[in-house]
C-alpha cells in the first residue's frame, strides 16, 4: 500500500473504527503466525503454568470467578509482579475474524505480554447480577461497587497465597479492558493506589461518551487525576492512539504516557501471541517501569 493511502488511512481512524475501505487496506495480524498459545483455564488446584478457575472467599457460593495463572518459573516464598487483566466486550465480532467473548478466560494480554514466565496473571471479572445471582458479566461494568471490591479482594487473596508483589501490580485490559484500566482502576483513592503501570489497548477513558453512568469526559477527568503520574502504555489499531493523545493534551493532565500504533486492522488482544515488534516495545515497557525508569 502506498504512503499516501496509509496516511488517509489512519487519518480516519476515530476510536478505533474505520471506514471498511481503510480497514481492508491494513495488514491482518493472523497472517503473522503465533508462537505463544495462551493456556486453557481449567479447574484445578494452582500450579506453576497452570490457568485454573478461583473465586475470592467472600463470593463462595456465587457465580463469580477469576482465572489465576502461576508462571512457570514460580517458587513458593518468592516474590513475583503481578498483572491484572480485564477483557473486552462480548459478544464482538467483526468480519476480519475478531472476536471477544468478554470473559475471564478469554483474555490473552497477560500471558502474551509474560511469556508465561516472571510474572502472576489474574484475569478478573466484571461483577453483576444475572437471574437475581452474583456473576460474571460479558457486557460493560455490572454492578461497579461489586467488581471492584472483588478485584481488591482477588488482589489481596493471590498476593498474600503466592507471593505477588504489591509494589509491582499492572492493571492492563483491552477494548473495554482498556477503558477499564481509569474508569475501574482509577475508579476512587481506595482502588487507584495498587497499581504501578497501566496497560490500555484499543479505546481510553473520555475519549468518547459510552452508554453507561459516568462516561463523559468530566467524570472522565476526574478519574484520571489519580493517575498521580504514574506510567501508561496505550496502544490502538490503525492510528486511533491519534485521538488519545489529542485528548489527554487537552484534558491537561499531565503524565508519563507511552503511545503505540498498532498498524494492523484487527480489534483484538491476541496480537501479544505474535513475535512483532510491537509486543517486544511493550515488553520492553514493562520491564523499564518495573525498573523504576
């Protein structure tokens, strides 16, 4: 594709959505083979490389659960960082093959972003009520109260059982995940004090208004006063980070942020499971903010 249509391109991107037209125009990330397969959660007892199903002591008894992944590397006594993870919206699909259940076990950023190694991965819910019980919800926050009492809980429960590192916790997310990473994890003082890095890719807090409470740039704003400046990674496909940045200079909120383009055409988290440049810079991120640069 030439330079020009590129440019055209990516100037048309607004959020993350695209003219058909442009979108085709971008490369596909599925013609980039992986080389990491995210595991499978399963039920069973936590174990270095394992992805099991827990649920949080004070919601025994609901629907409601997390997914825990141990690294591969993981020794008892030892201290690890520990990324946070919420997903997208489901059910999504789109015709380039996209597609996001919206669930706990089908997020992909932590074990892409780790390798399975050196870090614990907690996958967390978005908490409601569906036929009068507590569960996991596919579509936006549930009930807000709820989901972040049980991230706080979860967060408490695995560092306290398998040594996460409380100085060192990432709250990343996609699509919604990403919008999650102020809307939930800057939600108040209470929350926004746990993390140490902010990994948000597709859409941003108060970029857009959205069809829930509180989603309007001033809310939006006040969220991310939180920020405190600590360190964002924000990524988007096709050029859309343009907006982001747009946003944040003239919120006037100042920060340590990290922009990306992602210059493929997919709306996915799965591009992590791939040897691009693109996850190496991320990773290469990550590693700097552990390293306190």
């Amino acid at each position: 594709m030439k330079i020009s249509r590129l440019i055209a391109c990516l100037g048309l991107a607004i959020n993350g959505l695209f003219s058909g037209h442009c979108a085709e125009s971008l490369p596909d990330i599925r013609d980039i083979a992986p080389d990491l397969v995210t595991p499978k959660m399963i039920v069973s007892e936590a174990a270095p490389g394992k992805r099991v199903k827990q649920t949080v002591n004070t919601y025994q008894g609901t629907e409601v659960y997390h997914a825990l992944y141990l690294p591969t590397d993981w020794e008892a006594g030892k201290k690890y960082p520990v990324i946070c993870e919420y997903a997208g919206n489901g059910i999504y699909t789109n015709k380039f093959g996209d597609y996001s259940a919206g669930t706990v076990e089908g997020s992909n950023l932590g074990y892409g972003i780790s390798g399975g190694k050196g870090f614990i991965w907690i996958c967390l819910p978005y908490v409601g009520y569906k036929d009068g019980n507590l569960s996991n919800i596919p579509q936006w926050w549930g009930e807000v109260s709820e989901t972040k009492k049980y991230c706080l809980q979860a967060l408490q429960e695995v560092c306290a059982k398998y040594g996460g590192d409380t100085n060192k916790v990432f709250l990343a997310g996609f699509s919604r995940g990403a919008i999650a990473c102020n809307y939930l994890g800057l939600h108040d003082d209470e929350i926004a004090k746990h993390w140490c890095g902010f990994i948000a890719h597709s859409h941003y807090d108060g970029v857009r208004k959205w069809a829930y409470a509180d989603s309007e740039r001033e809310a939006a704003l006040v969220r991310l006063k939180r920020l405190n400046g600590r360190p964002q990674f924000i990524s988007q496909e096709g050029g859309g980070k343009a907006t982001t940045r747009k946003y944040l200079e003239e919120a006037g909120v100042k920060g340590n942020y990290t922009f990306m383009d992602f210059p493929y055409r997919n709306h996915t988290d799965e591009w992590v499971l791939r040897p691009i440049k693109e996850r190496e810079r991320l990773r290469k991120w990550v590693a700097e903010v552990l390293k306190g640069k």
